[in-house]
C-alpha cells in the first residue's frame, strides 16, 4: 500500500473516532437532560475521558493526526475535512464544556433519583 492509501486510512480511522466522541458527547448531554441514564451513557463517558487522557499525553494533539503528519500528510487534522474552518477551529472550545455540562447533569439525575 503506498503512502497516500495509508495517509487516507488513518485519516478514515481518525474521522470515525472524531465522530464517534461527538455522538458520545451529545448523548451524555442528551441522556442528563431527558434523565435518560444507563449503562450507554457511562459508556460515553469513559470513552471521553479517555479520548481525553489521551489528548493529554499527546500534549493536546490527537495522536492520529501526529501519525498522518508523519507519513507526509500536510495536515493530519480531520476536521477541516467535514466542519466550516470557523467550526473546527473551536471543536475544542465547545465540546469540553457541552461534556461537562451533561456529566453534571448525569450526576444530578443520579443523585435525585437514586
């Protein structure tokens, strides 16, 4: 497989795993909000979290797009590639505080109804 194929396929590797933390951060916002809580929604937020700790040992840089920069990607973010530029230029702005948000809204559910 030459460069450009393995550049795409982690790039597609990438953009899955960026959806799948957007799905998983919307549903725990949903699941707080409509005190919808199961098994699902602690799932989501293990799975952030540890998107999270990942991003931390990477110094804030998605270890997926390192990995494509280094096999000659001139750019290994993906969010350039379905987001408006003025969007994927706050992803990180926005989605930290929408994911605490709906854990705290998680939490409160559990306590008042558990």
């Amino acid at each position: 497989m030459d460069q450009e194929h393995k550049i795409f396929w982690v790039k597609f590797v990438h953009s899955f795993f960026f959806i799948l933390m957007t799905v998983c951060i919307l549903f725990v916002l949903y699941s707080g909000l409509f005190n919808r809580v199961s098994v699902l929604t602690w799932i989501a937020i293990v799975l952030v979290i540890g998107e999270g700790l990942a991003l931390a040992v990477s110094r804030g840089r998605c270890p997926l797009t390192i990995l494509a920069e280094n096999m000659g990607a001139e750019d290994g973010s993906v969010t350039g590639i379905f987001l408006p530029r003025w969007l994927a230029d706050r992803v990180f702005h926005i989605w930290p505080p929408v994911f605490l948000g709906g854990c705290v809204l998680v939490v409160i559910r559990q306590i008042f109804n558990g």
